[in-house]
C-alpha cells in the first residue's frame, strides 16, 4: 500500500504553519539508488533528517524518511517509484529536486562528506567542472517573505481517504501557492476554527471538506498537519440581493468574531477605515473594478475599498459546478480577477455603488493581504 505522508519545511520553532507548496529549485542535486535504497550525500541547513518524495503525474505517490548518519542520507524506495519526479524536503533546509542513478553504487562511507555539526574549509581553488551547490527552492514573487508563502490559503479540490500500515488518512488535493498538491492528513486531525456562518464544521474531520472550500492548514515542527483552519465555503447566494444578514463587511462568511482562521492579528478589512499597511488582513465582497493593479471591492451596501494587488498575486476561480476542473488557478494579478459589472450610473461621485438593481453582481472574491497587498485572491463565479 502506497503510503502518502508530507513532510513541512520549519518555520521556527514558536510560529505554527501551514504546507507549503512543492515548486521546482534552480538547480537539481544528485543521488543513485542500488538494492531499493537511494542515497545522497548533500545535506541543507546542517539537516538532521530528511524526506524523499515521488511524484507521478503531480501526485504524491511515495515518501520515505531518513535520518543523516554523518556522510549521508539512505531512503527505502521500491524500484517501481524511481521513475517519477523526485524531490527531497530537508528537515529546516529547503526543497529541490533530486536527479537519481540508477545502478551498482556504494553506500556512502563516512569520509565522504563532513556531519553537519562541522564547518567546512574551503578549498583555495575549485576543481574545474565541479558542480555548483544547488539553490534553495524561491519564494514565489507574490510573497515578500517565506513565512507569508507559507501561511497562503488552500483551495480545497477534492477529498479521499486511504489507508496505509493500519492507519486511516485523508487525503487532500488543494491548489496552494498556484499549484497543485496533494496533502496526506491523519484521520484524526480535525478543524479546530471556522467563520461564524460555518462554526458547524468545528470539530469534525477533513472528509467534511467540500470542493471549493477555503482553508488554512497548521503543522507541528515534525511536518504533520495537526489541525485545519476552515476560512470560507461558497454556498454561491447572491449576497447583496439576497438580503440575507452576514455582518458588517461580510464579517461572518470569513471570520470568527472578526479573526480569520484563528490566527492572532489575523483581521477583516473594513471597507469604512480602508485596507491596514501591515499584518494580514482578509476582505471579502464583490469585485467592480480594476485600474491598473487596484482592486476596488465593495460591500453590501455599496461601499468600496481599494485593494493593491501584487502583479504576481495568485488568483483562483471557483465556478458553481460540482466537477472539480471548474475550480481553477486563474493566473497572476488583477487581470485574473473575474469582476461583477456595476453600470457606471450605479457609482455615487465617491465611487461607492448607490444600487446593486443594475448590477451583476454574479462574482464574489476573497482577498488575502499581507502589509497592503493582497498575495491570493480566490474569486467565486454564480
């Protein structure tokens, strides 16, 4: 039974996280497989352990774990994975891909390369030819720091369960930092926060996940998820004819209270004071406009808040279909954002909208921002 467990790369030791999303490195490092083991003698960040994952077609496939015993690194891998994509998530390092050989090989003696407690000295000239250490793995554009890439929203695609050495996991299939990705999560992590309008689905396991839903995951510092953060699911009313009450600014759709996700300072923007130029903010509301990279958003009752976008922002659409290819990375920035039409005889001289009766108010968009730009927009089409 194949066994899908995902490893985190640690923030720090008091900051709780959430997966980030696999992306390929500048450059590749180098194993060999012999005998259904693969080694490696590169180590990132004096890394005590490590995780090598294969990937077929994107998907998850294999992981296995190893611990660096002073020269190297030894994974148990079945011959039949070797053909897929592999990459190796050091334990506190970084992410890269890893380019295997297949063949008769020797284990990596303990001379070959220093632990990583010691410091190397440099050679005083390269040897022609030797290859250049891999990079770590970029922080997407959007992001401004890598603890931003890492708290990024999810959009959940689908949901299954499997088994694998006795135990049950759920796994989930969520786009994340533009990407595709598949999570292994054990089936007892359950959702331990969720917006007023959704406080039912806390408690409960990720099989109450639903495609389109909108989520944050946290992981301890071994790399497990240890609990979801539930943050919005389209239920694709018409929020401002519907008539229906979901607090100033659509507080209640997106927030506990007014704190998103149960994260300390994690708060909704207000149309009335404008977006904050620092900490994490969320908006939600109908897109009406776009000039240049703003966003202008507006509320319930027609006022509008303008957004900054990243040219680099990522940006999902989720239509209202059951089929999982409806729910999409739309690309980068507001020219992805698939906006409502406001007529312009609908706009008061503020820019606010005075009546949504001409209106097509057929898109909503959730707005991640971090410090005053918004990093991820996910936009829900009726």
């Amino acid at each position: 039974m194949r066994k899908l467990v995902l490893f985190i790369t640690a923030a720090a030791a008091a900051v709780s996280f959430s997966l980030p999303a696999v992306f390929a490195a500048d450059d590749s490092i180098s194993g060999y497989a012999y005998d259904d083991k693969v080694y490696t003698e590169h180590n990132d960040g004096n890394a005590s352990a490590a995780v090598l994952s294969f990937y077929d077609d994107g998907t998850l496939s294999y992981s296995a774990v190893s611990v660096w015993d002073g020269s190297g690194y030894s994974f148990d891998v079945p011959e039949e994975y070797l053909g897929g994509r592999a990459r190796i998530c050091y334990i506190g390092g970084a992410i890269f891909d890893m380019d295997i050989d297949q063949g008769e090989a020797p284990i990596p003696s303990a001379s070959a390369s220093p632990s990583p407690d010691s410091t190397a000295t440099p050679e005083a000239t390269a040897s022609p030819g030797a290859a250049a250490a891999p990079q770590r793995t970029p922080v997407p554009e959007a992001y401004e720091r890598e603890l931003d890439a890492i708290h990024a929203p999810a959009v959940v695609l689908s949901v299954s369960q499997t088994q694998a050495d006795g135990e049950y996991y759920d796994t989930l299939k969520v786009l994340y930092q533009g990407s595709e990705m598949t999570v292994s999560v054990r089936d007892q992590v359950t959702i331990v926060s969720a917006p007023d309008a959704a406080e039912y689905l806390i408690g409960q396991g990720t099989d109450a996940l639903r495609a389109g839903d909108v989520i944050h995951m946290t992981a301890d510092l071994q790399g497990r998820v240890r609990s979801i953060e539930f943050i919005y699911r389209p239920d694709f009313q018409n929020y401002v004819l519907s008539g229906a009450d979901y607090g100033t600014d659509f507080r209640e759709l997106i927030s506990d209270s007014g704190v998103v996700a149960n994260q300390s300072g994690w708060s909704v923007v207000s149309y009335s004071r404008g977006v904050s130029d620092s900490g994490t903010q969320y908006a939600f509301g109908v897109p009406v406009g776009v000039r240049g990279n703003v966003l202008t958003m507006a509320n319930a009752d027609g006022k509008t808040a303008d957004i900054y976008v990243n040219s680099k922002a990522m940006v999902y659409t989720v239509r209202n279909s059951p089929r999982s290819g409806d729910i999409e990375f739309a690309g980068n920035g507001c020219n992805a954002v698939e906006r409502s039409y406001v007529p312009d005889s609908s706009f008061d001289e503020d820019g606010n909208v005075m009546s949504w009766e001409d209106a097509d108010a057929s898109s909503y968009a959730l707005v991640r921002v971090v410090n005053g730009t918004a990093t991820d927009i996910v936009v829900f089409v009726l």
